[in-house]
C-alpha cells in the first residue's frame, strides 16, 4: 500500500495506509499535551464572583497559560469581556448552560478543536437562592420538591456533567506545560455539604445539592485512580465570600469570616497549584485543612 506522509508541527511522518481521521488524531494527540506553555485552564461559571476572580488571577499570575472562562450568555459578561481586551490572545469565552447537556458538548468541541487539552478544570457555578424562586429553607415545613431538584440540577448534576464531557481533554492534558504532574478538577463545594460538619440542620436543598457533588466527586477520584488517568479530583470550600450569591445572608457573618473573592480565589489557587496525587477525592477548606466528609 502507498505510504503517505502527514505534516505535524514536528515535521513529516510516515504512515502506512493509516486513514486521515486517525493520521490526524494521532499526529494531533502526541504534541498537544506540550504545545501550550503555562497550560490551559477552564473556569465553568466565570460571569461573575469568584468565578471571574479565578479567571482573572489565572491571567495575570501566569504570563503565558491559556484561560477558557465559560457562562450562560458571554454577551452579557462584562467583566469577562474587560479581560478578554486586555488578554485576547490568551483567553476564550464560551457559552455553557449547565442545565443544557448540548451546550457543554459544544463547549469540549470548541476546546478540543482550539486546545486540543485541559490542565484544570474549576467548577465554580452554584445557586443558593433565588428571589421567587429558591430561598435556604429554614425548616423542614418549608421544603419544596421543586427546590430540592433545582439545586441538585445546578449545583451537583451540572458540574458532573462538564468533567464527562471535558474527561478526554484533561486525560490528555495531565500537567503538561505546567509545574503539577497531573490535571485538577475543582469543584466548589460548601461546608455545609459536609454530613459529619453539620450541627445546625436547615438550609436542605442547598446542604444536600453540595453533599450530592461531594459524593459524586468522590466516586469520579476513584475511577480516574482505577483507570490511572492523570487526573486529580478535589473538592474546596472557599468560605464565606462576598459575592451575589451569599450577600443576603451575611447579617451575622464576623468581619473576619467574610472573605473578598480576591482573597479567597488566591488562597484556593495556591492549594491547586499545590495539587499531588495523593490529594485524589481530598476536601479542603481555604486554608488547606481537610473538611470531614
């Protein structure tokens, strides 16, 4: 059969009757886990909040890593669009729903089309209340079916979802182009997920949404270790900032409990970058202590 030669940025290869779908998928998988310096990074739900503070941080402290910062309608992110005239050549925006599996599908394609690999994965959307719609249930009386499959949709199904679909990224990612051995997923939990934490009872759909994510994080940590993928799965608990999403409930947070999204987005990067594989399906608080499950 006729050999072909296919150029790759490494010069030409030799092939024997291989099928240009799979000349091209195996050319473009051995130099793109190491064509991006510094990294490429994504931040699910980065309109806003710590979301865009991680965003950010990630452009400004890393002077050659790739940023993907994804949100509902990019239009309408101002702040996302402020970040991208100042780092255009180092950071995309796409739309992701994570209530609409399509638009993470679309999401991976683009990435892989552009990227080729993921280095990290933070997923920093979630919902805790609602004005109408979703409020921290106080008692047991108050508890609604549509509240309870609300924040479990957003809060622990959607974030599940994005890791399946951006899997095949990060495994061929790893820690290439960064100082980290591995690829990190980072899902935003909450103490109040935390069974063994929880001496207060109340605020069901949003405690039992983030106790949801923490347990299927947990089972995703085990297979990536099972199947030796070059992946880290952790949970972080950024403690109370001050954000949209925690403003009306700050009455009786102490002054020095109540972080700036500057702060803590800072101090949950440095336990990121600090990331070994022995930290696989770990919890951590801000500080980098362990929460208990």
């Amino acid at each position: 059969m006729k050999q072909l030669l296919v150029q790759t940025q490494m010069g030409f290869m030799a092939t024997r009757g291989l099928p240009l779908r799979l000349m091209r998928r195996s050319s473009f998988s051995s130099s793109s886990a190491t064509k991006w310096e510094g990294g490429v990074s994504m931040v699910q739900g980065a309109s806003r909040g710590i979301g865009l503070e991680f965003v950010k941080q990630l452009l400004e402290k890393d002077e050659k890593g790739h940023v993907v910062a994804t949100c509902r309608n990019p239009s309408g992110a101002a702040g996302l669009r402020d970040l991208k005239d100042k780092f255009a050549e180092r950071l995309s925006i796409l739309p992701l729903d994570v209530t609409v599996e399509s638009t993470i599908e679309e999401s991976a394609k683009s990435i892989r089309e552009q990227y080729g690999s993921l280095n990290l994965l933070i997923n920093a959307s979630g919902i805790l209340s609602i004005p109408n719609v979703l409020q921290p249930e106080t008692t047991l009386s108050k508890v609604q079916k549509s509240s309870l499959l609300f924040a479990y949709e957003v809060n622990a199904v959607g974030p599940i979802l994005v890791i399946k679909h951006m899997w095949p990224l990060l495994k061929t990612g790893g820690g290439s182009g960064t100082e980290r051995d591995v690829a990190v997923v980072a899902n935003l939990s909450a103490r109040v997920g935390s069974i063994g934490d929880n001496h207060l009872g109340g605020w069901h759909s949003y405690r039992a949404s983030k106790t949801a994510l923490n347990q299927l994080t947990k089972n995703i940590s085990v297979e990536f270790a099972r199947k030796k993928d070059p992946i880290v799965c952790i949970l972080l608990h950024p403690g109370t900032v001050d954000t949209d999403l925690s403003r009306p409930f700050q009455r009786n947070v102490p002054k020095d409990k109540l972080f700036t999204k500057e702060f803590s987005a800072q101090k949950l990067l440095q336990i990121i970058n600090g990331v070994k594989s022995c930290d696989n399906g770990k919890f951590f608080a801000w500080d980098g202590q362990e929460i208990p499950w």
